[in-house]
C-alpha cells in the first residue's frame, strides 16, 4: 500500500526555510555590490537574526516536527543515518533524519555567528555595524574577518544541503523541495502533530523586539 502524502511541515517552519533563502541570496548580492546597497545588506541580516531567533524558540516551543527533540538524535541513530543514505529505499517518517537535523543545528549556528558579527563589522569606509560603537575598531576589524569568514564556511554547508536534498531526489525518490513548498510527504506511521501558524506569531514578535533592541543600544 503507498502511504498517502500527509502534512508534516507547518506553515512558520516552510516560511521560515524559504525567507531565509531569499535574504540570504539578497544578502550575498548587496554585499558584492556594496557602497549604497549595505544598508539593505544590513536590514536583511537584521531580518536573517530575528527569524533564526525565532526558529530557535520555535524549537521548543512548536509542535511536531518543528521541535527539536523530534529530529535531534543520539550518536547511535547518528551514526547509522549515513549507511541508510546509500540504500535505496526512502525513509518515510516524519521530519528531519539525524543527518539533515545536525545540518539544520549547524545552518542556525552559521546563520547565527553570521549576523552578530555582522552587527559589529565596519567596511573600512562610510558603513558600520550598529553595535560598532560598543567594539572599537580593533574588535570590529576582528568580527568583520569572522563575518566574512563564516560567510564562506556558510556557503560550503548550503552547497552540502543542496547535494544532500538532490541525492535523497535521485538515489531514494524522496521530494524533499516539494515537501518543504507543500508541507506534505509520504510518511510511515501516523501524522505528526502540528501548531497553528497563528500559534507562532508571538514568538515572532518577540524575536523581532529582541533584534530592534539589540540594534538600537
């Protein structure tokens, strides 16, 4: 019997994904470009922080599949994702496998160390960050290394995620971009249960309090 496609990703995890996709790309391009575009570079990390903020808190305070005690895994369940990779047969469970929830664990962290060094970073021209003032230049120039940097260990773990959906799209069947579009997949095993998208709105708006605060001390 095929399983049918169930919902097992909700709506804040799925706007989640793609809007940090979007800033992320517009991040790259303004900083390529910058003189005039690194103001817009700066409001996009400021939106990247507030998300990863609130996927953070999402974490624990979602349901389903957005929590991450459902995809976190001990070493065993870790350790035995990679031979599963090369067998055929797709995994038909809810969430993340322990492979792709290390990978979310390491996208948060870069995304993270990304946009607070990007806080203090100075161009060496006219742009700072806005807690620039609080570092000195010494520092600053430190943290701006560290952003540009990451920057690079950010793209190689996006470019190691892109290669991983593929591989589950060509070797296993599995459409992972559709599910993350949808929210819907084939499982094995009873639906997940899943939050209303309203339900995340305050968390929303706490991360986003949060990072207007930070950038205005």
């Amino acid at each position: 019997m095929t399983p049918v496609p169930t919902r097992v990703w909700d709506l804040p995890v799925r706007l989640f994904h793609w809007s940090v996709v979007g800033l992320l790309g517009w991040s790259w391009w303004s900083g390529e470009e910058g003189g005039m575009q690194l103001q817009s570079h700066m409001w996009a990390g400021y939106a990247v922080l507030a998300l990863v903020l609130f996927r953070v808190l999402w974490g624990f305070a979602g349901t389903g599949t957005a929590r991450f005690s459902s995809f976190v895994r001990g070493p065993r369940a870790t350790l035995a994702s990679p031979r599963e990779l090369l067998d055929r047969r797709p995994r038909r469970e809810a969430g993340h496998n322990p492979l792709g929830g290390l990978m979310v664990l390491a996208l948060l962290l870069c995304l993270l160390v990304q946009t607070v060094s990007g806080l203090f970073a100075n161009d060496d021209l006219f742009n700072e960050g806005p807690l620039y003032k609080h570092a000195g230049k010494a520092l600053s120039d430190t943290l701006t290394a560290v952003h540009h940097l990451n920057f690079e260990v950010l793209l190689t773990l996006v470019g190691v995620h892109i290669a991983a959906v593929l591989w589950h799209r060509l070797r296993k069947g599995e459409r992972l971009v559709a599910a993350m579009i949808l929210g819907r997949k084939a499982i094995d095993g009873p639906p997940p249960s899943l939050a209303s998208a309203w339900r995340a709105l305050p968390w929303l708006a706490v991360s986003a309090a949060v990072v207007a605060l930070i950038v205005n001390l």
